[in-house]
C-alpha cells in the first residue's frame, strides 16, 4: 500500500470549535496541516470540506512552492483509487515524522495484507491519523475521519503504529489548545540539558506570545542581539544596580535565542541562514558580555591576578570559539543543525563511555544558558568580578577539550545530514 497522498479533512460546515483558521501556535490550523504534510514529502494534497480556500493562506502556500487540491466534497472521495492516502482531521496536530512512520508502516502492510495503519493519541485512546486505501473504506458512510476510524477498528481492520515521540493530539476546544500548545513547542524543543531546560519553561511563555506578533525567528535573533548589546553597554558600567539590570537583559537575550529557534520550528521557517545567524548572535553576544565584565573588572582592579585571569578569559574565549566555529563549518557546513546531533552521538553516546560524556557535560559549562545564570546570580550578590575568574577556569578546561573534540570530529568523514534543516543550533 503505496502512500502517495495526504488527505486534510477540513471541520466544514460541522461548527466544531476551533475551526479552520483558529491560529495554533503561530499557524492557521489549515495551514499548519498542509504544511505538515509537505514536510513530510508528500505533494498531492487535498483539503476535503473547503469550497473556497482562503486566499491569504492559499498565497502564502504558493510563496513556499505548495500547492494544493481544495475540495468540498467529503474526504472519503479523495481517497485515491490506488495507492493510498494518510489522512487526519485539520484539528489534529501532528509532526512529519509522524507521517513518515505511517507511510513506512503502510508499505509494509501493503505486501502482508492486514488492514490499515493507524496512530492513536494517547491522550483521548482514539486513532487520529490515518494510512487507508479505497477498499478499506468500502461501505462506511460518509463521516469524519474518527468516526470512521471507530468503524474500522470495531471490524479489527486498524493496526496501532507505534510514533515513538512524535507528536499527534486532537485539539478539542479553544481552552485545551492553549495546554495542548504548550505540550508542543516543548516537545519541537527535544532533549536539553538541565540549565537550558531551565531556560525553555519560560522561553514557551514568551514564544506562545511571539508566534503571535509579525516577527519572524531571524527578527527575533536580531533582536536577541540587540538586547545584548544594551547589557553589555550596562555591564561596562560601575555600580551594583547597573550590574544587576545588565545581567537580568543578558537573561532575556538568552530567553530570546531560545525562543527564536522555537517560533521557527512552530511556523515551519527553518533555514541554514538562520542557523548560522543564531551561531553568529551566540558568539557575539558571549565576546560583548566578556567585554563589558573585563572592562568593569580593569578599571575596579584590585590585584594584577584580576587583569591576570581577564587576559585568561579572552584568549581562551577566543580559541574556544575559534574551534567550535571551524568544527560546524567543517562537520555540518550544509545543514548547522546536524552538528549537534554528530556531536551527540559521537561523543555523548553510550558507546563513548564515560569520557564522552563527561566531555558533552562539560562543554555545558561555557554555553549561553549556564553564562546567563551564573552572571544573573553574581549580579544580584554583587560579584560580577567573580565572573572572571569562574570565566578564565572554564576556558583552561574547554580549550582542551575542545582541541580533543575537533579531532574526534574534523579528524573523521565529514557527516552532513540530507534532512530537513532545524532552526535551533547548538544548544543555548
């Protein structure tokens, strides 16, 4: 069972609440729909219930080269007669990996034979998304797609496909999407470490607000950059109050970087452009705030060994960044978002040991996330200076480690991921 096709029942004139357009997470939930489907691959879509589309999503799909089939005739009938189609209810949110098990399991049962696949939300108990065929809809009368899923699995004709964790949940009321929102911008997040997951509980707020403004991730990023500079300029700064308010915006800078990544990846604007932009804010952003705690540190100097390990913290910054910049461009120059996932499995898996992980901790230590917190709580006790010192430790340490990471990386195969391109780059 060949699937070729992606079949979006609209709610039509049925009044469910949301509807069509009730934007989730920056999106139409059309839109969003169709644009799940064309992520994962599939090109012959049909929206079934649509008389007429709107002409405002339908211009924005055709910016992005997607075109689509509106129909307001039942889905049942879009169905192809060959082959088959996945199909799911435009209320339901789903990611493209998601489509792409079901289209694998649908092969599958294809050459055995034993009835259509089918993902369940675990939250409800009832198949969501379907991968079904002409025959297997023979005699069910026209009906949305759960009722006719209920009829097929009371005639054992479905089969659970397990989607691992992916994400595929029903949007029941306006009052649940607003929880099921949360769920899924944390869930486009995947793993994290402790720090940055600290960062993320707060950044889903924040980009549940964006996602609903005009601005776009690489706005956000820029922005994001901006908000650093102003720290950096109160950082420079004498006084603890001025420490203090340039530490709390380095906090929100860093809010922004996550959230940049998040609006990208909620409203499908991912791009290699983006990624190297974000690399590019992070790196700026750590030699300003640096700069900004080096010149308070010099001019309130009150030993040599301050000058001694500010001098420390900027060459070892420098190298530090140096390596990690060449390493992504040589491993993952194509797609920035495949280095972390090589960096992880490389030297984070369970087959490098103890060593590898303690180097994939390790590098934690120097990223926004942990800066962020660490200068947050220096401000407010009225340490900053300390900063320096913690800074210069940390390079000793990373510069190493990052000179054995750019051999275990650049000293192998250059690897470079043919997927979809994800906005996030490395980890805040």
């Amino acid at each position: 069972m060949s699937v070729t096709r992606a079949v979006i029942e609209s709610n039509g004139p049925s009044g469910e609440v949301p509807d069509d357009h009730y934007a989730f997470a920056g999106l139409p939930l059309v839109e969003r729909a169709v644009l799940t489907a064309a992520a994962a691959g599939l090109r012959d879509i049909v929206v079934a219930g649509v008389a007429v589309p709107d002409p405002a999503i339908r211009r924005r799909l055709s910016t992005r080269g997607i075109e689509v089939q509106w129909t307001p005739d039942a889905w049942t009938t879009a169905v192809p007669e060959t082959g088959a189609a996945v199909v799911w209810n435009v209320a339901t949110i789903v990611e493209p990996e998601v489509i792409d098990r079901l289209r694998a399991e649908g092969a599958r049962v294809g050459a055995a034979g034993s009835g259509a696949p089918c993902v369940v939300d675990f939250s409800s108990g009832e198949p969501v998304v379907l991968a079904v065929g002409r025959s297997a809809l023979a005699g069910i009368a026209e009906g949305s797609v759960t009722a006719a899923a209920r009829t097929l699995a009371r005639a054992g004709s479905l089969r659970p496909v397990d989607a691992g964790r992916g994400f595929a949940r029903r949007v029941h009321s306006t009052r649940h999407a607003a929880e099921l929102e949360r769920a899924f911008i944390r869930r486009l997040n995947g793993s994290e470490y402790a720090l940055t997951k600290v960062l993320r509980r707060q950044s889903v707020h924040l980009t549940r607000a964006l996602v609903r403004t005009p601005l776009g991730p690489n706005a956000i990023t820029v922005l994001s950059l901006l908000v650093s500079v102003a720290a950096a300029g109160f950082l420079g700064l004498p006084g603890y109050w001025t420490a203090l308010l340039g530490a709390a915006l380095y906090y929100l800078s860093t809010l922004l970087d996550c959230c940049d990544g998040e609006v990208a990846r909620c409203t499908f604007r991912t791009s290699a452009f983006g990624c190297w932009l974000e690399t590019f804010s992070d790196y700026v952003s750590t030699v300003l705030i640096l700069g900004a705690v080096l010149l308070r540190v010099v001019a309130e100097a009150r030993s040599e060994l301050d000058v001694q390990a500010a001098g420390i913290a900027v060459w070892g910054t420098l190298i530090t960044i140096a390596l990690l910049a060449y390493q992504r461009h040589r491993v993952a120059g194509h797609d920035p978002d495949a280095y972390e996932r090589i960096f992880k499995s490389r030297l984070g898996g369970a087959s490098s040991g103890l060593v590898g992980r303690a180097v994939v901790w390790s590098l934690q230590f120097i990223k926004r996330a942990c800066v962020a917190h660490v200068l947050l709580a220096l401000a407010a006790f009225g340490q900053t200076r300390m900063l320096v010192y913690l800074w210069a430790f940390a390079v000793i340490l990373a510069v190493p480690v990052s000179l054995g990471v750019h051999l275990a990386l650049v000293g192998r195969p250059r690897t470079v991921s043919g997927g979809r391109v994800a906005k996030e780059s490395m980890p805040s």
